[in-house]
C-alpha cells in the first residue's frame, strides 16, 4: 500500500495518532503515557498497537461520523 491507497479513515487515523504520541510521549502528562500503557496491556497489545487502535477508534467514532453529519 502507498499513499495514493489512504482512505479518509486512515488519513483521520493518522492525524489522531499523532496526537495520541504527542500527548502521550509528553513529559507533561506522565500519566498519559501510564494509562496507554495499562490500555494496551489489558487488550494484549502493545503500547504502539494501542495507539493505533486507539487511533482508528477515534476516526471511527468522531471524525467520519462528524463528517457524515455535516
């Protein structure tokens, strides 16, 4: 897959999961990072493969819902 393949769920995915390792990587929120952590484990995932799912739980649920109603 290249990029002329990104559907808009991956293009909203990918926006979301920079924001996700922003905030989550910051020195700022420690316990941003602790409850990915937690997240990733309880589900059997890693810390990256729960910012990935987390990422496309928010495309998902907000964004192409947001854009399908606007």
């Amino acid at each position: 897959m290249d990029i002329t393949d990104m559907t808009m769920r991956d293009y909203f995915a990918a926006k979301a999961m920079h924001a996700e390792v922003i905030t989550s990587c910051s020195d700022a929120t420690p316990e941003a990072a602790d409850a990915l952590i937690d997240a990733g484990a309880r589900a059997g995932r890693t810390a990256m493969e729960q910012i990935a799912f987390t990422a496309y739980e928010m495309a998902d649920a907000n964004m192409l819902k947001a854009r399908q109603e606007a």
